[in-house]
C-alpha cells in the first residue's frame, strides 16, 4: 500500500481540544485516540491530495476527452464489446 506520508516518522505529542462528552464516550469504549486521529487525518489528506491532483489536471483531462470524443481510442478497432 502506498501511503501520502512517511508513516516511519516519529510520533509527536500535540493538543487538540475535543467535545467533552465525544471525548468521555470514546474512551469509555476504550477507542485509541492517537490512532483514530492518525487514520482520519491519513483519509482525508488522501482526499485533499487526490482533489488538487484533479485541479491541476483538469485541462489535461478535459483535453483527453475530448480527444476521445472526436477520435475514439487506439484499441476501438480491435475490441469485441
């Protein structure tokens, strides 16, 4: 799996605040904290990532399919579907 940090990287103590009640419950199941965060925070800047790739290749891709529009592809003469 290929990931969008370097998850061998140290862990760092930061402070987040936290809905009181939110926070009472999830450690009342005993939730990891610091490891929800960590996935959460992985999603969405995989999310993040992922959506300015898309900006800054919008006109590539708009281009590309317009392209196939007029064109067709290369394999449209040879495929049996």
């Amino acid at each position: 799996m290929s990931y969008a940090y370097d998850t061998q990287a140290p862990k760092r103590p930061t402070n987040v605040s936290i809905n009181s009640d939110l926070l009472a419950k999830a450690k009342g199941f005993n939730i990891n904290l610091s490891a929800t965060l960590e996935h959460a925070l992985a999603e969405q800047l995989r999310a993040e990532q992922r959506a300015q790739w898309l900006r800054e290749n919008a006109d590539a891709i708009q281009a590309y399919n317009q392209f196939v529009e007029t064109n067709g592809t290369f394999s449209d003469s040879v495929r049996k579907f």
